[in-house]
C-alpha cells in the first residue's frame, strides 16, 4: 500500500519533469526564432534600405564627376578626384575600424542577451 503510494507518486513526479522539461524546450525554441526573425527581419530592412543608398550615391558619384569634371574643363579629373575622395574615406575606415568595431560589439551583445 505505502508502496504503491510511493510508485504512483514517482509515476506523478516523472510525468511533472517529462511536462517540464518539453515546456523549457518549447519555450526556447520559441524565444530563439523569435531572435532569428528579428534578425533576418532587421537584416533585409537593411539590404533594401543600403542598396538604394548605394544607388543614390552612385548617381551623386557621378553627378559630382561630370560637375568637377566640367568646372576643371576635363571630365577625367573630376572622376579622379571623386575616386580620390573615396580612397580616401576608405583608407580612414580602415584606421577606425576598432573604434567602430567595439560600440557594434556592445549594442549587439547587449541586444542579443536581453532578448533570451
């Protein structure tokens, strides 16, 4: 009888982990896609929104081109010193990549650990 208490007792108690443990997993399974489409999400907002920037800056790009080209009476050096210019940025990234890769690192950590 105390038996049979403590058996079905146990029985219960597994059932209660079993119930547990699947609730935990569903839930993060459920808290990980809602991280992983908030991600692609902010991810194709970005693509769509950088390609018309691109775009726009190409037809500026080129716009500035043909104006410096014309004020200097030679289109060539206009085209020159726009990709000057660009060079220039570049290289200026390229030496402020640390400072721009730590304030990156720390909104995303802190973005993705308070979201699980």
């Amino acid at each position: 009888m105390i038996f049979d208490e403590l058996k079905e007792n146990l029985s219960q108690i597994d059932e209660g982990f079993h119930s547990y443990v699947d609730s935990s997993r569903e839930y993060y399974r459920l808290s990980a896609f809602k991280f992983l489409m908030k991600t692609v999400s902010a991810l194709a907002k970005w693509v769509c929104v950088g390609f018309i920037a691109l775009l726009a800056l190409l037809l500026l790009s080129l716009a500035a081109s043909y104006g410096i080209g014309q004020a200097l009476n030679n289109t060539f050096y206009g085209f020159l010193c726009v990709g000057l210019f660009y060079i220039l940025v570049g290289i200026i990234f390229y030496l402020l990549k640390n400072r721009i890769d730590r304030p990156l690192l720390r909104k995303f950590s802190e973005y993705y650990f308070d979201e699980l």
